[in-house]
C-alpha cells in the first residue's frame, strides 16, 4: 500500500514539474516545420524562409524591403534598385530594369548571414583602379542606363534625386573609391565643340566619406535641345562627412537633392552631415542649378574599395524620412492554408511552437518553447487559429492562443487555419524565427462497424440484426443491400433505396423483398455534425434469400 502511495507522489511531481498534460487516447498532431516542410504556410507578407539559423528551415521577418525605397507606406518605387540578392554576381541585376548592370570576375556574393538587408551583399576585393592620379571607369561593378525613362539617361535634366547605399568597409584605408559616376557634356555649339568630364565622386578620407561633384549641377539655360552651353554653365561642389565611418560595422549613406531650393545633404545614418546649395550665392536663394545628365554616362561601385556594399538605390524624389531600421516595425504575417484534419468535425485542443530571436549576425541568440513569444528586446510572435467545415468559407474569426496552452472554448472543423504575426526587436534590428508549428487536435474518427450481423430469410423480407457499435459516438446504423456481393444499390424493399437508415435500433426487417433473390448486407454505424452524416466501416457482409413460405423468426 505504501509503495503504491508513493508511485503516486512521485508520478504528480514529475507531471508538475514537466509541464505534461495527459491526453487522451486517439488524439493527433499534425506539423509543420522541423523535420516536416513550410510549404502549407504559403502565405506570406514580410516574411521568408532561411536554412543558416536552426538545423531546419525557419520562418523569419523578410528585411528585402527595408529602406527608402519603401518608406511612407510602401508607395515609391525607386529608379534603379541592386540589391545583390540573387546569390551569385554574375545574377546581380537592377530589379526596375531601366540599367544594365555589369560585375567584374573579381566581385564576390555574400549570403544573408552577412548581408544588411535582403538575402546577399556585394563583397569587394583590394584593387587599385587610379590610373597616373585620374579614377578609371573600369571598376569591378559597372552600371549603365539602358532606358530612356532611366533617371541618368543621356541628356536628361534631372529634378529632385536621392542616390543611398549601405558599407561595410573592412579597414577603409585613404582613397578607396567607393562610387563614381562619370558622362560627357558638350562645352560649346559652335566649333571646334569640346566634350567635358562630368562626375560625382565618393572616396574615402580619414576615415570619412569625401563628395565631389563636377560638372554635374548646371544652370537652367545650359541644355537647349542640341547640347550647347553658355554662361556660368556649371557649379561644381565637394564635402566631406563629419562622422567617421567605422570599419567592420554598416553604416548608410544618403545623399538627398531638393531642385526648389537647390538644397544638396548628406546623411550617415539618417542623422545630417553636410547641407551646401547648388545655387550661384552658394546659399538658399540664388538661381538653382540642377542635374543634367551627359552622354555615355557609367556608374562605378566599389573600385579600390575593400569590404561589403549592399541595397544600392537611386529614386527621382527627395525622401524625407528614410527608413534605415533592418525589419519594418509593422512586421509580418504568416498564415497557412487549409490544413484537412480529416473528415468530421474535429476538436483542436492546442497549438504548439518553438523559436526564438535572430541577433544583429542573423543567429540564434534567444531559444524557447511554448508560452508567450516576447523576447527582451520586444521582438515577439502572437499566434492565431480558426476552424471550418468548408475550405473555401471561413465563418468564424481568428482567435488568439497561447502556444502549449490548452484552447478555451469550441474550435473545430474538419479544417483549421494557424497564423502568426511576426514583429521586429524595439530597434528594429533583430526578428523572432519559428522553427516548428503543430496542432493537437481530438479527430472525429467514424464510429467502428457494428458485430456479429446475421440475416434471417422470410416470405418476402429478410430479417437483420446485429451487436451495437462499441463507439459512444455512433448515432444510428445504415443497412446497405443488393443483389450481388459488394454492390449495394438495391431498390425492392418498402423502407426504400439502399441505404436504410435504422436509426438507432439494431435490428430491422427489410420488406417488400422479391422471393427467390438472393440479397446481400452490410451495416455501418454513423454519427452527425452540423453537416452531414459521418459514416464508418462496413460491418462483414451476409446474405439470405426471400422465399414463399418462410416464416423465419
């Protein structure tokens, strides 16, 4: 007696401090992720797959579309966007199409571990591309304009612009050119006509970042349809950033014109280094001058640069507010499809989860299970589900669960529907990550056949009876009959058409039989939900043959 006393304290301690809840028996798990695929999430926003964080594929908020080009709710789109996330850089591309982008052999693809943004960045080897003191236009990544509608475009009198990209310099010694931009313009109408070197240079300089344009901001008059200047044609510019750049650490650059005031700034990570004015007083209020676009004009990234360039855009606009944070603070969504629990209406008892948080290199730096998914920095996950009995119609609203905790009130349905909304750390710089998902759920299994059915032949009927089905869920019994095995179609009787529903009697006396016709039965136990009658497994098959005369009982 006191050896079974104790099995019994020592069983409720385990069960308490485990966590454990004891289910019942027939209950079922149905996953996704681990080992199992993320194909029924199939719909995403914000939100993507990566492999380099867990042993198995997770879900994660997508940083693809971090940056000013989606900013204020998503609605610019910029004029030329290289992301370097297509994982190869013979693949690197402008995804607007308006450039052609063309990569040196020596350029390199890092993948998203190593990226700020998106699924890849652009790694720059040490190179030397000063020629007797001038920067040639031959550096490892080469961008030209292949459409008319491009911003640089030849000839093209440019507005308001706003050109930005992300560094990561590995020691960035003096010199190395990070971008350059060069095209030619025509000096004069009149012969002999001389073309002038238009330029925007970027290079590095005490650990700081040194702009100059040349050429580049031009009065109102100096384009007039057939490439002649006149007057003061030009006002050429250059500065250098307050802020050093730090080597080994990203950092974003932003360079913003307003074609109003003639307003040129620089930003290093959203905050302003520099504001001069292409105007002729040099200040706000003078006669602005505004970009033209020469002939043949080429864009250079990274020539003697060393380190990572990433999510290099230019847009027609002046963006005020650019968004620099990794993850968008709206977040993510993930729901997936009709999952099919099978036929019935089944009882979901409780949702499953497991994942943590990414840190700022994209690992795993904070791990749990179940529970509520809000990590020390705010990032957090919150989780949902609804259920129907059609896939196509979904009649209840989404409910907020816990994962591992049990699921108050009714869901259920054949079918259920898990979401989940992602949202990004306090700084915007880290995600939450879902490893795996699974729904506990009590099937409605079709009750189990009834036993021992026998058929007893009379005049003109057949007399049927059978043990009761062992399922507390079996609501009544249908007979199927025919006149050959295995085919139950038959019409004779005055209960009508096989199948007759007994209800829940188990026996029943089919009439109106015809005499001399060998019937053959089966009988399966049944239950009912809202919509249809859930039927099981055949009982064995009998068979008797009505004749005149019999009395049979």
């Amino acid at each position: 007696m006191k050896t079974k006393a104790y099995f019994i304290v020592i069983l409720y301690l385990f069960l308490s401090v485990s966590g454990s809840r004891l289910y019942g028996v027939g209950e079922k798990t149905f996953r996704l992720g681990g080992d199992s695929s993320w194909n029924l999430a199939n719909r995403r926003t914000g939100i993507t797959e990566v492999t380099f964080i867990r042993p198995a594929p997770v879900l994660v908020l997508s940083s693809s579309t971090s940056g000013s080009a989606f900013a204020n709710g998503g609605a610019l789109v910029p004029d030329l966007s290289v992301s370097f996330d297509e994982g190869r850089p013979s693949l690197f591309r402008d995804s607007v199409g308006r450039y052609r982008v063309t990569v040196s052999p020596s350029i390199e693809a890092v993948d998203r571990r190593y990226a700020r943004a998106g699924f890849g960045a652009a790694s720059f080897p040490a190179a030397n591309y000063f020629d007797g003191g001038m920067v040639r236009a031959d550096g490892p990544l080469v961008i030209e304009a292949q459409s008319g509608d491009a911003l640089f475009a030849p000839k093209k009198r440019i507005g308001d612009f706003t050109l930005e990209f992300w560094l990561h310099p590995m020691n960035l010694e003096n010199g190395e050119q990070i971008f350059l931009w060069t095209s030619s313009l025509w000096t004069s109408s009149l012969p002999p006509r001389e073309s002038g070197l238009q330029r925007i240079l970027c290079v590095s300089s005490k650990n700081r970042l040194q702009w100059s344009f040349l050429n580049f901001f031009t009065a109102p008059s100096a384009y007039s349809g057939n490439g002649a200047n006149s007057g003061a044609n030009s006002v050429n510019l250059e500065f250098t950033g307050g802020s050093a750049v730090v080597p080994k650490t990203w950092s974003h650059h932003l360079i913003r014109f307003d074609s109003i005031t003639g307003m040129i700034e620089y930003l290093v990570n959203g905050k302003t280094e520099v504001i001069v004015y292409a105007t002729t007083t040099g200040r706000e209020g003078g006669e602005v001058y505004t970009p033209l676009a020469g002939d043949r004009g080429t864009f250079v990234l990274g020539g003697g640069f060393t380190g990572l360039m990433d999510e290099f855009k230019i847009h027609g606009n002046y963006i005020p507010n650019p968004a620099l944070s990794k993850y968008s603070a709206p977040g993510g969504r993930m729901e997936t499809g009709a999952i099919d629990l099978g036929a019935g209406s089944n009882g979901v008892l409780k949702i499953e989860a497991s994942g943590g948080k990414t840190s700022a290199r994209g690992v795993s730096s904070e791990y749990r299970r179940n529970g509520r998914f809000l990590f020390s920095d705010s990032a957090e996950m919150q989780f949902f589900i609804r259920a129907s009995e059609n896939p196509y119609r979904w009649d209840s609203s989404w409910l907020p669960v816990t994962p591992g905790a049990d699921i108050s009130g009714s869901v259920s349905g054949r079918y259920v529907q898990i979401a989940v909304d992602f949202y990004p750390s306090a700084n915007g710089e880290a995600s939450p990550y879902l490893e795996t998902l699974s729904v506990t759920y009590l099937p409605d299994e079709p009750p189990l056949p009834p036993a021992q059915l026998t058929a007893v032949a009379m005049d003109g009927s057949v007399h049927l009876q059978w043990r009761n089905s062992p399922d507390q869920n079996a609501q009544g019994y249908l007979v199927y009959y025919g006149t050959s095995s295995d085919d139950y179609f038959g019409e004779d009787a005055l209960l009508g058409p096989s199948p007759i529903d007994a209800g829940k009697h188990n026996k029943i006396n089919i009439e109106g039989l015809k005499n001399g016709v060998l019937y053959y039965f089966r009988v399966a136990a049944y239950s009912n939900n809202d919509s249809s009658l859930h039927t099981g497994e055949f009982s064995r098959e009998v068979r008797a043959r009505p004749l005149q005369g019999l009395d049979g009982l």
